[in-house]
C-alpha cells in the first residue's frame, strides 16, 4: 500500500491544504482562525509547506499592515489528490 | 491545531470538516451590489427622465456616470471586503469576472454609440439594453453562483421590467417608423 506523504500527513498542514484547495486564495489571519492554531507554529508549518513546493506564500502590504497570502500550487493539489486516495486505500473506501 | 501524526481516520474526519468550514460561503455585505445597483437605478431614470423633458440627447452623455463612478468606488470597496473576510474563493473570482464582462460590454456599447453619433445617428437608446437586460441576466448569474434567492428573484423581476419596457420601446419605434426612439 502506498506511503502517506509526511508533509501532508499533519493536523495542522493538513488542515491548511483542506482549506486551501476549496478557496483561490486565504490570507494568514484566516488560516490562523479556522484553523485555530498560534501565529508561531502556522507560520513553521507555512514553511514546510511552501519548501515542499505545495503552497505559494505571498506577502504584501495594505496600507502599513502587512499581509500574508497563501495559495496551492498545482503540485500541491496533485499531491493532496494523492494523499487522499492513499488514504481511502488505507480506510478500504 | 498543533502539529502531531494522525490516524488515517483521523485525516478524513480533519479534511471534511475543514471543507465544511470553508463551504459556509462568503457572501460578504453585499455592499458593491447595492452600490451598483442604486448607480445603475439612479443613471438610468435620471437619463429617461432628462431626455423625455428636454428631448436633448447630450443628457446620454450620463451614462458615463455608471462607469466613473462604479470604476472608482469598486476596487475601493473590494479591497475593504477582500481584507475582512480574509479569504477569496472560486466564486469570488468567478463573480468578479461577470461583472467585469458586464462593465466591458458597457464600455463597447457606448463606444458604438459614440461612434454612431459621429456619423450622424442617434444610437443611445440601445444603452438602455445594459441596465434593462445585461445588468439583471449578470445578477441572476451571481445569484446562482451565490446560491441567493434574492438576486436570482430580483434578477428576474429586472430582467422581465426590462424586457416589457424594450418590447413597449419597439412597438413605439415601429407605429412612428422611425429609428430616433431615445
């Protein structure tokens, strides 16, 4: 049976890449609201994310504020398309 | 939410509910929509008004209104929304993407009209169609993107006025024979 993908097979960059792949783009407050975590580690597992290549991180300012955008790349959406049929082989689905 | 290995249950049951949360659609306050529409309202009886009083067809250059105004104010406006609701999904861009069309289609029918008017015709009562009919058939669309049964209804509501004020147009244009029907 086929491996999890490590980078994919965490709560929080799991949860990350489940919202991101139903939106075309989500700023860092938002994740960080829905996805009910602390700044610090987000922003940790953002990393991850974007080093693996499945995420692009932007960050732009509005006004003075600055602003952390995320959007999934098409790697990342074949490796979570990937995850997911892993796991229903696991779950025998 | 902390970083920690799952069972693969686990994944599933995390994957649904996150796309459950995303799901709960942003519609946002809808401020733009009134926006527009109230522009669009105000434009168009303040033209039909202006040239059933004074029967001088400069007052068509109101129409410009629409798009100075609406031009500036959206990006304005969406930028706030944007920033808000933290988020922008399909249905965002693909609602930003009707209205633009309608806003072209604006723009390419006052050239035409502007075009006409240079060469001696007055083709202004065709701007009518926008608000009449392009306008409602895009706020039926965002409706069903949205799934909002007020601007699917309101839509309708429009889209029928305006056929039945053009079918009223044409029925006049065709007892006077004539094409000066603005």
């Amino acid at each position: 049976m086929k491996e999890l993908d490590p980078i994919l097979h965490s709560q929080l960059r799991l949860a990350v890449m489940s919202i991101l792949m139903n939106v075309e783009e989500a700023d860092f407050v938002y994740l960080k609201e829905q996805t009910e975590s602390t700044a610090g580690n987000l922003s940790v597992q953002l990393d991850k994310l974007s080093n693996a290549g499945y995420i692009t991180v932007t960050k732009g300012f509005v006004g003075k504020k600055t602003r952390t955008t995320c959007q999934v790349t098409e790697q990342g959406r074949k490796a979570f398309e990937e995850y997911v049929e892993a796991l229903k082989g696991y779950l025998n689905l | 939410m902390e970083e920690k290995k799952m069972t693969e249950r686990e994944s599933l049951e995390l994957i649904t509910a996150m796309i459950t949360r995303t799901r709960q659609r942003y519609i946002g306050d809808g401020n733009i929509l009134l926006m527009w529409g109230y522009l669009t309202v105000i434009v168009t009886a303040l033209v039909w008004i202006m040239l059933i009083t004074t029967h001088n067809p400069a007052w068509n250059w109101l129409w410009f209104a629409i798009g100075v105004v609406g031009g500036i104010a959206t990006p304005i406006m969406s930028k706030k929304s944007d920033l808000k609701s933290g988020v922008k999904s399909y249905s965002d861009k693909i609602t930003s993407q009707i209205w633009t069309t309608v806003g072209l289609a604006s723009v390419v029918a006052t050239l035409f009209c502007v075009g006409f008017g240079l060469k001696g015709f007055n083709a202004w009562g065709m701007m009518f169609a926008i608000p009449l009919m392009i306008v409602p058939m895009a706020e039926i669309a965002q409706g069903i993107i949205v799934k909002e049964k007020s601007l699917i209804v309101g839509g309708a509501i429009g889209l029928c006025v305006g056929l039945f004020t053009l079918s009223l147009a044409t029925c006049a244009c065709s007892s006077t024979g004539s094409c000066r029907c603005s």
